[in-house]
C-alpha cells in the first residue's frame, strides 16, 4: 500500500500443488484447478514442492516449467548488510543470473537403469555424441 499511496493492493490466493494438494483432491499432487488458476492469474510465487519418492512421479517443479513453458530460471543477486562476502565491496554488486530451464536436465526425461529406452539413449550418446560414461 506504501508504493503506490493505498490506490493498489496485492490481493494473495493460495493454491495447491504437492503434498497438500494430494491430501485436499484426493491424491491429486498437479490439481488442474491449480494450473488454470495459475494461468489465470498471470503472476504467482512458487514456494518449494515436495515430489513423492518412487511411484512414477515426475517432479512436480518440471511438471509445472513445462506445463507452464517457463523458459529461464531469472535470479538477481544482492548483497545484505552484515552479511561475510568474500568481495571487498559487495554491495557494488549488480547482477542478474539467467538460468536455462526447460533442456538438459531439467526437461525431466528419465529412464529407468538397464531399460530398454535407457540402453538404446546411451547408444545413441555414444555413437552419435561421442559421450563416454560407464555402463549402466
């Protein structure tokens, strides 16, 4: 309210993803309602989602950058006072880290070890990209 003299407000909505979703919609860690509301309402912040071991689970984090085709992880770095740094004026510092994440790793691709799509991806890695790792 301070900002913009009380003609503004930011109006908060929780929504459910992960373990309180599953207990909310029976089970449910992705609800629909929960991306269509996100999409809706353009703007959200994601706290951190507790994926289920084992079972099939996709990360709930991939599940929702690639629903949401969300591109770069955008990270701008600042300093705090009081705060040890090794740098001798950190608060000079003025940068914005751009992390790629929706390829690589973070596409959520996985195979299970000795598969059959795991075997023929590390043919594939081998002959064609010239990777070398051990055997699976």
């Amino acid at each position: 309210e301070t900002a913009y003299g009380g003609k503004r407000k930011v109006h908060w909505c929780e929504l459910f993803m992960g373990e309180k979703a599953a207990g909310i919609y029976e089970g449910d860690y992705f609800p629909a309602e929960t991306l269509e509301a996100i999409k809706e309402l353009i703007v959200s912040i994601k706290g951190p989602l507790t994926t289920p071991v084992g079972g099939g689970f996709r990360s709930l984090n991939v599940s929702l950058r690639q629903e949401m085709d969300l591109y770069a992880c955008v990270r701008p770095v600042r300093y705090y006072t009081g705060v040890p740094s090794p740098l001798q004026k950190p608060e000079e510092v003025d940068v914005v880290i751009f992390r790629e994440n929706t390829e690589d790793v973070y596409a959520g691709i996985e195979y299970e070890s000795g598969s059959e799509a795991n075997k023929k991806l590390a043919k594939f890695l081998r002959e064609e990209m010239g990777a070398e790792f051990f055997d699976d």
